[in-house]
C-alpha cells in the first residue's frame, strides 16, 4: 500500500503528461452529444453493483442505440484494483469485455487476507477465462501504470472524485442514487 501511494504522489509532483499510447476503455457513440466518464475500482463492490444492476439497461437503451458514449477510468482503491485495471487495458484494444469480465467474476477473485492472495485469484480468474495475457507482464508493464495512476489524478482535480462509482455526464458529476431508473430519468433529460 505504501508503495501505492508512493506512486501516486510521484505521478502528481512529476506531472507527466498523458500517456496517449495506452487507449481507454469506452463503448458507443463517441460523437454522441450525452459523453459519460464512469470512475471505478475493481474492487468496489458498489462499481461490481453497477455493472451487474444498471449497466445491463444502460447497454441496452443507451449505448447499443448510439444515445451515449461512455468511458471507464481507472480510480484504483487499494492496490489490487491497480493490479486489476492495468489487466483490463494490458490488451489496449480500447474493448470493455475484460473490464466487464473482471466485475462479472468478482466475487471469484476480490477476496482474501493479502494482496498476495488477491493477485493469485485475479491470476486464476484470467487463467480461468482463457483471457490469453502475462499476468506478471501487464502487472508491470511501466506505461499502464502511469496510465491507470494518471486517471485517478485527474478524476481528483477536475471533478473532485472521492468514491467510486462516480458518474460524470457531459462534465457534471451524476449526484443522485446510482439506480437505472434514476440514470434513465436523467438521460432522457438531455437527449
């Protein structure tokens, strides 16, 4: 954890810049005029919530109908969540079907005394699901890091995120119940 946190305040005192080799991991219609920002951590079970209870819906009457254009960042809580994300963009093909895999499974891997423990189950939860990636190489792989530590900043200073799952849309942070009845209320607002 200390090294964690090590990282990130290097990343803030050293500013690097964005890392525009690593792509994000979005879906829909990126010209949409409703652009969603959803910060999570693999290892919320409110961000797990989320995609098993209100994205099924989101996908279906938003995204597959062009309406909305969401992106995932990374707010990693804990050092397994950072572990987690830098898998979810170690193919960076910009696809969600990892991401999405990993909070389908969470409960198989967020769970144990250790991180020692935590990264064994997300190293058997790939192995599992044939996902065809180096555990120890996306784990270390510099450039994701940097590229998962740099969203977490930015999700603190441009729009003041301290938990996780935070729903920005069109640059307003969403401040209502996370239910899809709610979103849907919303959205429908704007289109």
């Amino acid at each position: 954890m200390i090294k964690f946190l090590l990282k990130i305040f290097l990343v803030v005192f050293v500013c690097l810049p964005a890392n525009s080799e690593i792509k994000r991991i979005s879906e829909g219609n990126i010209d949409s005029k409703i652009q969603i920002i959803v910060y999570e951590s693999l290892t919320c079970s409110h961000c797990a919530n989320f995609h098993k209870n209100v994205y099924p819906d989101l996908k279906k009457e938003f995204i597959d109908t062009g309406k909305i254009f969401v992106e995932y960042r990374n707010f990693p809580l804990d050092l397994a969540a950072f572990n987690a994300a830098k898998i979810a963009h170690c193919n960076n093909d910009g696809k969600t079907n990892i991401l999405h895999l990993l909070f389908q499974n969470y409960d198989k891997w967020v769970n144990g005394n250790t991180i020692d423990d935590l990264n064994k189950n997300l190293k058997n939860l790939i192995n599992e699901l044939n996902l065809n990636l180096e555990f120890d190489k996306c784990v270390e792989d510099k450039k994701i890091e940097d590229f998962v530590l740099e969203d977490r900043i930015e999700g603190v200073k441009k729009f003041n995120v301290n938990a996780t799952p935070t729903i920005i849309i069109n640059n307003k942070k969403f401040d209502k119940a996370l239910t899809f009845k709610n979103l849907k209320k919303y959205l429908e607002k704007l289109i």
